[in-house]
C-alpha cells in the first residue's frame, strides 16, 4: 500500500497583522521609498546635507489611507549638472531626466519610489514629480530641492515628500476633492509646523479625501503587508489560500531552498498528494 506523506510548512514574509494608525484607519499597505542623495561629481558638494526626510510628518500623514511608509538605505547619485534641476520636460537636467533612464541611483524594484534630493528647482518649487494618471503605466520618480528645509525660518516644508508621493500615487492639485487650505495635494495649503498639526490632531492638516485614498490605493507601489498563507488538510491534501494580491507563491522541499515559483498561482487551490515534504511560502 502507497503511503501518503503530507507535509506543508508556511514561511510569511509579512509577520505583522494589521496595525492600526491614529486616526483609526487599519494600516495594511506599505510604500517603501528610496532617498537618493544627488552630490556633485567629486562627491564634496551634496543636497540636503542633513539627510533629512520627514519621516514623521510623511508616515502620518499616509497613516489616513492605510499606508505604512518604510524608507530605505540611503544611495548617492553624483552628477554636478543634476544638482540643480529645471522643471520643464524639454530641458536636459529635469526629475524627468533621472528617473526617466537607468544609472541614477534608483532602487531596482520597481514598486519602490525613487526620490531625489536635489538643491534647487529653476522656477523655486519645493518638490516636483512625476504624475501618475489613471489608466496609463505608473509613473516613479519625486524630486526634493534643499529650500524645503529652510522653508519657514527653517522650520521646514514638512509635508512636502507626502505632497510628492501623492503625485506618484495618482493625485494632482485639483481633482478627486483637492481644495481648501488643508488638503495635502492643495499647492497653497497650510502646512504642519510639526507632527501635532496633522490630522487627525491639532489644526487637521494635510487631510486627504475617500476619493483621493482610494486612488493612492489602487496603485501597484503599495504592497499588502498581510499576506495570510493558509494550508488546510483536505481529504488527506492540502488546500492553500491567501488573500492578498500582489504576492508569488513559491515552494521549496528544504527551508534552504531553492525556493522556486509555484506552477499553480491561484488561490485557493488544491496541492496534490506527493511523498515529499514541501514548503510554500509568499514572496513579493
Ligand atoms: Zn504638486
């Protein structure tokens, strides 16, 4: 008689279940971000020399609409004439021009949003960036100039990489309910002196609409942070199912791999009996 040997194991790579923010809204996205330094070519003349991110003030504010916000390791890009950047699309040295060819210090995952901290824009924006629209191939790439630190008697610009963000995740100045004085993709909002003034505290700013929260979501850069594997015994097999999109299904007969992508990517789905032990785990 054939004896069935059914083994699963389960690796998440996720192992934190859902946080919830302040506001009350459950935080089960992430938007991994990679600052990029822009120094000049003998690596002695850099943009925003303090590393300054506003990781705070941006991992509030995206807290309404369920983000979880992770920066990543700095990288350094040098390139003089990239210091100093323009902001139209015919010129040379523009947030176009780096995120648009390889070789600028971007992180390789395409998922992750690449933002430049640069010296200055020509026309004295705070930050520029790609616009993601609806419909058409997601746009990556924010610009961040050194005046964003001094703003306000140095105080700081402090909502300007969330504002940036926005533009990548599909929101702009004027639509899906952008107006007011405190609305985060608003160009002339108030802006937070620090954390306390942002919503859901103090003067409620840099506030961010349903219609805005469900576009930002439906972008592919936020990636579900529960992914849930579940193996059920089924007539003696087993059945895998996991909820979150996004994520590969991968299996192994040895933790120490190779881990290779499953042949079925549905879920649920039925695993066929073998002899061997397998392991499953979700990668993304
Ligand atoms: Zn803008």
């Amino acid at each position: 008689m054939k004896q069935i040997f059914a083994c699963a194991a389960m690796v998440l790579f996720s192992l934190l279940g859902p946080l919830t923010s302040a506001s009350g809204q459950t935080i089960d996205r992430r938007l991994r971000i990679q600052p990029i330094q822009v120094c000049s070519d003998d690596g002695t003349d850099c943009a925003n020399t303090n590393r300054i991110l506003f990781s705070a003030e941006t991992t509030k504010i995206w807290a309404q609409a369920g983000v979880e916000i992770e920066m990543l390791p700095w990288e350094q890009f040098y390139g003089t004439p990239w210091l100093n950047l323009t902001t139209s699309i015919f010129d040379d040295y523009t947030i176009y021009g780096l995120a648009g060819s390889p070789g600028h210090g971007q992180n390789p995952d395409p998922t992750v949003i690449n933002v430049w901290f640069v010296k200055s824009f020509n026309n004295g924006a705070f930050g520029h960036s790609l616009q993601t629209s609806p419909g058409i191939a997601q746009r990556n790439g924010v610009g961040i100039a050194d005046n964003s630190f001094s703003y306000n008697n140095g105080i700081g610009r402090r909502d300007v990489l969330a504002h940036e963000l926005g533009h990548n995740l599909g929101l702009d100045h004027t639509t899906l309910g952008a107006i007011g004085n405190t609305n985060l993709m608003v160009p002339g909002r108030q802006t937070p002196d620090s954390t306390q003034d942002i919503i859901p505290d103090g003067q409620q700013l840099d506030f961010l609409g349903d219609l805005q929260i469900a576009q930002a979501r439906s972008t592919s850069f936020l990636i579900p942070l529960d992914a849930r594997l579940q193996i059920q015994a089924s007539n003696g097999c087993v059945v895998l199912s996991w909820e979150a999109s996004g994520f590969t299904l991968e299996s192994a007969v040895s933790s120490e791999g190779p881990w290779q992508n499953f042949p079925a990517q549905t879920s649920p789905q039925v695993v066929p009996c073998t002899n061997q032990c397998r392991l499953f785990r979700l990668k993304h």
